[in-house]
C-alpha cells in the first residue's frame, strides 16, 4: 500500500512553480474538487480520498477501476465462453467505461 503523499508535495506537484498567494488553501480547494469530482462518477467515492497526519492518499483498488474489472471479464470471458456469447459479455464490458477508453493517450504511439 502507498504511504500518504504530505501536502508540500502536493503542492509542488499540482502548483508547481506557479505558487498562488496562499498554496495550501488552493490545495484545499483542489482537493475539495476532487473529492466531488469522484462523487459524481461513483456515489460515496469521495471516501477514497483519504487524509491522514502523513498526508493525503487516494485509496485505489483493482475494484474500483473500470480498467480492471474490464481485464477481468474479458479474461473470464475468454475462457468460459465462444463465439457470439463471447461478442455478448465483451460488449457488456465494454458498457463500464465512461467516455472514451483511455482517451488521455490517444496522441500516444
């Protein structure tokens, strides 16, 4: 399990050099955004996002990834089923994405 990420990091990750006038409390809102952001995608999903006294960790599992699951169903699939029942349980996996799969790398080779 990944150790929490402290809020200076942070900082500099998502701030980088461009520091506003008051960085932890843009952090703060960032974060807020985040936690909302995940509530809309998934309901109570705002609960990954995790602070604790070493920081902030988002708490990730292969079951709450729809790239996961997908893997599995399609690995599952393969071996359990042939043909047109095949095309059947792939396309209902392909039903878990939102959006277009992997869309932040389709300018990627």
């Amino acid at each position: 399990m990944a150790s929490p990420c402290r809020p200076e990091k942070l900082v500099d990750r998502v701030l980088g050099d461009s520091l506003p006038n008051n960085p932890a409390r843009v952090l703060q809102a960032k974060l807020s955004r985040l936690r909302s952001l995940l509530d809309e995608a998934s309901p109570g999903a705002r609960q990954m996002l995790i602070r604790s006294s070493g920081g902030y960790k988002l708490n990730v599992t292969a079951e709450t990834l729809d790239a996961a699951e997908f893997r599995e169903r399609i690995r599952s699939t393969s071996a359990q089923f042939s043909g047109q029942e095949q095309v059947l349980v792939f396309e209902k996996a392909l039903e878990l994405w939102r959006g277009e799969p992997y869309a932040e790398f389709a300018d990627e080779l």
